[in-house]
C-alpha cells in the first residue's frame, strides 16, 4: 500500500472508529438487507486493511498469550 492509498485509508478507518467502538453497527443484525450488510463488512474491511497496514510499518508481530496446542486425535 503507497502513502497516498494508506492515508486516505486512514482517514476512511477513523470515521468508522467510533461505529465499531460503540457497536452501533451490529445492533439490528438480523434485519439488515444485502445494501446494509455491504456497507457493514465494507466498513470492517477498511479498518481491518488499515489496522494491518500500521502493524507493518510499524515493525509489529503479534504475540500469542496461549501456548499452541494440538487438537485431540
């Protein structure tokens, strides 16, 4: 992603902030029409493009709190 894609992804990210915070968005979820459920996972797709964008740049691994375990056979 180029400077100018990432800062416009941010400015989109921090106008859909405040929706995910407030969880506004998931309010009626078994209501919502195609348009609605678009516009929801259009939102998440830009601040989650964005989130891993700054994790990049930033150098950022992710840690992992619980060791890895197998599953049962």
């Amino acid at each position: 992603m180029d400077d100018e894609r990432f800062a416009h992804m941010l400015k989109l990210s921090a106008v859909y902030i405040p929706i995910l915070k407030s969880r506004r968005l998931f309010d009626d979820l078994q209501e919502m029409d195609r348009s609605e459920e678009h516009n929801a996972l259009n939102c998440l797709e830009i601040v989650a493009d964005t989130f891993v964008e700054m994790q990049r740049r930033l150098g950022v691994k992710p840690r992992f709190r619980l060791p890895a375990r197998r599953e049962a056979s």
